[in-house]
C-alpha cells in the first residue's frame, strides 16, 4: 500500500486505483474509511463522511490526489444513510452533480429521519414506552439522535439498489451485496476480480457492529445480520476493508469471532429470562448495566431487543404483546 497525505487525512492506495481515504467523526474521536477508485480524472466514491467543513475539505483534497487538477467526482454509492456515511451526499451532488446510488430500503428512512423528525421521533416515543422505558427516561432517549441531523446534507439519490447489481466503479467490475442487519438497506461492494470486500459497517476488525430492533429497523435485524456473514464468507474475500479500522486478510476468522460473540449474548439473555418476565428496559439494565450517556442506554435497549427478537423467531422465549408494551420470557 502507498500512502500520502490530502489535507491532514492519510490516503492509502489499497490497491492499483483504489485509495482509502480517513475521514474524521467527532464522536467518540472516530475515523470512517471512504473509498476511491479512479478513471484518469474521473473518481467515483464509496460513502462519504459527515456534512462538517473539516471532513468535506478532507474528502476533496484527497479526490484531487488521486484524479488531478481536473478531477471530477462521477458517482457516489452510500453503504447505508448513517451520518458517517450519508452526510456530506447533499453537498457532493449540488458540487459535481455526482450519481448518488444506494439501496431503496435506505430511501424511504431518510426525510423522516434527517428533514422532519416529528412523526419519526413519536414513533421511537412510543416505542420506547412499549418496551418498559419509564418516565423521564423515555422522553430523555426519544431525543437522544435528534443532533445527529447536523451533520447530514441529504441527497436524492439517482440510482436505487436491490442488492446482486455488478456496477462498474474506476473502471472496475464491482458487485453490490445486500446485508441488511445495521440498517435494513446496508449493502456491501465486491469487487469481482480482485476479490476485494468493501465490508461497510457489516464486518468490523476490533468491535461488533451495532445490531438494534427500533421502528425503522427490519423485524429481525440480528437474523438477517448473521445470514449476511455467511454470505460475505462465500465470496472468499482475500482482503476485507471495513469503513472503521483497519484492512484485515482472514474473513473467516473474524466471522466466526463475531457469530461466537452474538451466540453467547442470545445465550445470556435466554439465562436471564429463566423464571422471570421481563421488559426490553429491564433486560438492557441487566445484561449491559446502567449505562450513563443517553446514547449507550438507547443503544443498549435496542440491541438487546434484537438478540431478544432472534430469539423469539428461534422459539427459545416468548414474545408477549399487548396494549400495555411488551414483555419477554422463556419459552416452556
């Protein structure tokens, strides 16, 4: 890998007109990995950053390192709509008037999310409260992702995706794999002759991606999560790059890590269950503690709520639903 420097971030040639490109998230101190992959003076690119001056000037410096003065960003392909990676959309097609692609199931999740919260954050209300979140706290969590939205410039996308499109990327044959689970539309690229796997939020090096059953979720999130590892696996990837961390060789050991590590919390969670019956809030508090920051416990609730829905689906405990919320225990 070579690697130089656009306007304080590192860009690393991952591969012959391919460059990684290290964008800064001011939470938690992050870095989120885009992708370029150059045609002469044309550049397409996979996610982009947040919408913050910092990262935008970042992202352009570092499309004129790879495609020259006369660079030209030509299309723009989303993993999924989180900030990190949807943010700076808005701006790169007013800029370049760049083809922005993404899965339609990402599509319909972004107005309410980022353009008018109201209906969206009463949803999540009354979610929370279904699922045993008392007062104050519900009201606390039902605005915990309202800030999130500063850092997004929506774009309408050009080109929607089913997932099993080959697209062509830097000249590059580049396959789109589907992998719903961190966020229904999630999708994950290819590439068909490198065998290079642009994993997104799917696989991660050091952490487990955030797996959560909320109202803009699918039903089953964590089922479909895991179903799309086995799927990245058979492509045989020889080299996977996550969108957080670093570039790693052995797919097959870090799926297998994280499957292991989903397996033991279904595990846990079922223990917990055995002789009571209890709420997603109550289940959150005993599995993962008091959490202090309004995000950890929003977070919390809703990862738990998708290993306890996983469970459900496997028959291991019993959903019980009603006007009054919804309670878990397990299955006789």
């Amino acid at each position: 890998m070579g690697a130089t420097e656009a306007a304080g971030s590192k860009l690393n040639e991952v591969a012959p007109g391919i460059h990684e490109v290290r964008l800064p998230v001011p939470w938690d101190e992050e870095i989120v990995n885009c992708f370029l992959f150059s045609d002469g003076s044309q550049v397409d690119l996979l996610d982009c950053g947040i919408q913050a001056d910092d990262s935008v000037e970042a992202l352009l410096a570092a499309v004129k390192a790879v495609g020259g003065p006369n660079a030209r960003l030509r299309r723009l392909v989303i993993t999924h709509i989180h900030p990190d990676h949807f943010g700076a959309a808005g701006a790169l097609k007013e800029r370049f008037g760049v083809d922005l692609y993404m899965h339609r199931l990402e599509v319909p999740m972004v107005h309410p999310r980022y353009l008018e919260l109201d209906q969206l954050l009463a949803e999540v209300g009354n979610h929370l409260r279904q699922n045993g979140v008392p007062e104050p706290e519900a009201g606390i969590l039902q605005n915990a992702s309202r800030a999130m939205r500063e850092f997004v410039r929506p774009g309408e996308p050009d080109v929607q995706l089913d997932g099993a499109e080959t697209i062509e990327l830097g000249g590059r044959r580049i396959r789109v794999e589907w992998t719903p689970g961190h966020s229904p539309g999630h999708v994950c690229l290819f590439d068909l002759d490198d065998r290079l796997l642009f994993a997104g939020d799917q696989i991660l090096p050091d952490i487990s991606t955030n797996i959560a059953l909320h109202p803009q979720s699918t039903p089953n999130p964590l089922g479909e999560f895991l179903e799309s590892l086995d799927r990245l696996l058979a492509l045989k990837p020889v080299l996977v790059l996550p969108a957080h961390g670093r570039p790693f060789e052995d797919a097959a050991t870090r799926v297998a890590t994280l499957k292991a590590h989903h397996e033991r919390r279904l595990n846990q969670i079922e223990a917990a269950l055995v002789g009571e019956e209890m709420t997603g809030w109550d289940l959150a508090i005993r599995i993962w503690g008091e959490r202090k920051h309004v995000w950890d416990q929003r977070m919390a609730l809703q990862e738990g709520l998708a290993h306890l829905q996983l469970l459900a689906v496997q028959g291991r405990v019993t959903k019980l639903a009603d006007a009054t919320g919804v309670r878990w225990r397990k299955a006789s």
